[in-house]
C-alpha cells in the first residue's frame, strides 16, 4: 500500500469518528429527523397525546392510486402553532398510518433533531449540514429520491417556522 496513503485514510478516520455529520452528510440527518417525528407519531392516538384533542380537524377518504381497492384516509390536524398531515389504510388487516407532513411554527411542541423555533441557523447547519437550496429566508434540505425534504424559514438569523413533507409511494 502507498505510504501516502495510510495517513490520508488515519486522518480521515478521526475526522469522522469525531465529526460523524462528516460521513452522514444532510440525508442522514434528514432520515433520523423523519424517523424520530414518524415514531413519536405513529398514530392518531399518540397525535391526540401530545397535543389534545382540541384540534380542528379534516378528514377525507380517496382510493389508492395503486388500484388494488384500498381507501385512504387522509387527516389535517391545525393545532395552534402546528399543523399535522398524515395518512392512514389497512391492508391486510392491519392498520398503517404515516406522517406526511409538519409544520411547527411555535416553540416547545416540536423539535427537528434538537432544533426548535428560536434555534440558530448555525445550529440548523451544524445539525444538517449545508442546505440543498435557499431561497429566500428558507433553507430547503431534500433527498435524493424526493420523497423527504425539510424547510427552516430563519428570520434575523433564527428559526421562525419548521415543515417537514415526507411522500408515500
């Protein structure tokens, strides 16, 4: 093996195991933060827990697009400061319910891997990593697939509202 190499790969070794956003780049941490919110709402009942059950709310039934006869039933929560869209089918015979999109534009409800409204925009890169897109005061992170993407909106260098849009196939 080359002798240049060897040091090359130590040094990079130490850069990740002491800075892990390094190898995860943006998507990880895109994927974490939907991972966490998914299962801290994984249904209607843990929504209803953490907030109450003094929503306003909107519900509506569709077909699926995939033809197979299964409804969907799609449920708009507007709680004040939050707004939580998320759908819900049984297939075979089981329950399935997913988070399709947040908004969070009031402190103490909602954290996006520890970044909460009145967080720092340095805090919101050093958690994701530099943003796929900005525009204006918002700093758009997305994946790949474009499947997940999460929106900071920063007034005067702090977060004022966070979205979090997750589609599912």
């Amino acid at each position: 093996m080359n002798r240049k190499i060897i040091p090359a790969i130590i040094c990079l070794s130490l850069a990740v195991a002491c800075f892990p956003e390094i190898a995860r780049g943006n998507e990880y941490a895109l994927y974490d933060c939907y991972d966490e919110l998914s299962q801290r709402f994984f249904s209607l009942e843990a929504i209803k827990e953490q907030f109450g059950d003094q929503a306003e709310w909107q519900e509506r039934t569709e077909q699926s697009s995939h033809g197979d006869g299964i409804e969907i039933k799609i449920f708009v929560m507007l709680y004040p400061g939050v707004t939580i869209e998320a759908l819900g089918f049984t297939y075979d015979n089981e329950d399935r319910f997913f988070l399709t999109a947040l908004g969070v534009d009031r402190a103490g409800y909602v954290d996006f891997l520890g970044i909460d409204i009145g967080s720092s925009r340095e805090n919101v890169i050093k958690t994701f990593g530099e943003p796929d897109g900005i525009e204006e005061n918002r700093l758009h992170y997305d994946d790949e697939a474009d499947f997940t993407s999460i929106e900071f909106i920063v007034e005067d260098n702090m977060v004022a509202g966070m979205r979090l849009f997750s589609q599912v196939d």
